[in-house]
C-alpha cells in the first residue's frame, strides 16, 4: 500500500480495522513515495498491533526490482528504507558526483548489463542514456534526496528535482508535506515552488481535505509550517483541492501541480491515474475556456 492510501485511511477511517480479523496478514509492503512518522506509525501500531512489519522499498521499471529495502534481519526504524537490496551497489552522492557516504558504485557501470535492466527506451535509446546515465558519468542515477543514520537505515526524501530554494536555503517539499498532512483534516498535500519578486522562488501547498475538515484549515496548515520550519518558509498560499494529480503507484505528479498553478501546460498526462484532478486546481482553466487558456 502506499504512503497516501494510509493517511487517507489513517485521517478519514482511523478505526475501520477493528474487529477485522489480520491473522493472516504477515507484511505490508509499501512503495511510491516518501512516508511520515504519523501515518507510518497508525499502520504499524494501530493496525498491526506491532506485530506486522511494514516492508518499505524502493526500486523502479528502469532496475526491474528494488535497490533499497527493509530487511527484517535488520530490524525496522520509522519511515526507513531499509538498506541495499540484495546484488546493489548503492551510493549517496552530491551533485558532482562525489560520494558523501562509503557505499560504493560498482554493480552497474555503463555498458555491461545486470538481469532486469531497462536496455533502452522503445525508438529512443538516446532518451534513456541522457535520463539517467548522462548526469553522473558512469552511475545510475535514481534522482531521489537520500540520507543514512548511523545505524545504517536509509530514508528517501522525495525528488531531488522537486527541490525549492528559497531565499538562498534549499528544502525539499517532502519536509513542508509532511507538516502539512501532520495537521488535523489533511489527507495528502503537495508542495511546489512558485516564482517570487523578493525571496527569488516561494512555496505554495495544495492539501486534500477530508471530512469535515475546521473552517480555518488553511490558517492551520500555514501555522503548522512556520511553527515546524521557521517563519522563512511560511507558504505564500495554502490551496484546498479535491484530489491531486496521481500515478497509479500514487506518486503525486508536483510538476503537473506546479504547471497548471503557473497557468502553464502541464505536459504528459498519460500516466495519471486520475487526470481530472487537474482541472479542479488553481489556476486550471474553466470548462469555458478549454485547454488553451
């Protein structure tokens, strides 16, 4: 299950669970996105009792398995991936490609190939090279914000490409998302970077709702993250929207948010579980004015 069904069901129908008999349920397997300690604690602690490991990987369709994943050998921390999978060779790099950990890059240099590895895409080979080889020479690049404790749990932060800089400080919006959904009412958000005169780029947060959500959900929320993040990072707006633009893995698409919030196209659309979600954000042209605002 992902990440979102759990704090839509953890915000919207917390107790549904009791008196379900989970005798048989031996796992959770969860993937897509970044978790919060709230929604990742109610599903372990609520739902399972504890006594139900929540096996939290990440992979992709390009790897053909996970390269990161919880292992019950070594234990389970809050929101964790886990570690290296087992055959990757996984590594936290910077952006020139220096490693900032010890882990090491060898599994899959170019030009050899590893059971499951996407070989290309279909008419455009060039296409694959230049999406996840050409930015660090002679790595795979998964593109996600990753850190390690030192007990050697991995925890991924979302999309390095998603990152905002505002006022010079560098935050990605898993940080403001995880607020935002820690408030009362909130079901799922996305965070995107919008353009600002003075700070250079500001955030802007759309948040689900879910039933009968208080009058001053948008004061809430706004609160929230100064109170977490610092009075720097105070949204410039807060949306309510029905539903957020989502893969069928339930992956929120933010640069499809962040498109339609410029009154920009919001691009390739076909792997939207829900397309409509789209129309009903700010900025989203009226069923009057058709797609070319």
């Amino acid at each position: 299950m992902s990440p979102t069904l759990a704090r839509s069901l953890g915000s919207t129908a917390p107790t549904a669970h009791d008196g379900v008999d989970l005798s048989a349920l031996r796992a959770f397997g969860s993937t897509g996105e970044a978790w919060n300690e709230g929604p990742w604690w109610w599903l372990f602690d609520d739902v399972g009792g504890r006594d139900i490991p929540i096996v939290n990987l990440s992979g992709g369709t390009e790897v053909g398995a996970c390269f990161l994943s919880v292992n019950l050998l070594q234990g389970l921390k809050p929101v964790s991936v886990g570690g290296p999978a087992l055959g990757m060779d996984v590594d936290v790099i910077d952006a020139s490609g220096q490693t900032v950990l010890d882990g090491l890059r060898s599994s899959w240099p170019v030009g050899h190939r590893r059971p499951g590895m996407t070989r290309g895409v279909w008419n455009d080979p060039q296409r694959y090279l230049e999406t996840y080889w050409s930015r660090i020479p002679g790595v795979w690049v998964h593109g996600d914000w990753a850190s390690r404790d030192a007990d050697g749990f991995w925890y991924l932060h979302g999309r390095s490409d998603d990152t905002l800089n505002i006022a010079g400080k560098r935050i990605g919006p898993a940080e403001f998302e995880s607020v935002a959904v820690s408030v009362a009412g909130v079901v799922a958000a996305a965070a995107v970077g919008v353009p600002d005169p003075v700070e250079g780029e500001s955030s802007v947060l759309c948040v689900v709702a879910g039933p009968n959500p208080p009058d001053d959900l948008v004061e809430q929320v706004s609160a929230a993250v100064v109170r977490e993040l610092g009075k720097a990072f105070k949204p410039s707006a807060v949306h309510v929207v029905d539903d957020l633009p989502r893969t069928r893995s339930a992956k929120i698409v933010r640069r499809a948010v962040k498109a339609v919030l410029l009154g920009d196209d919001p691009g390739d659309v076909s792997t939207l579980e829900n397309p409509e979600s789209l129309g009903a954000l700010p900025g989203s042209p009226s069923p009057e004015e058709g797609p070319d605002r």
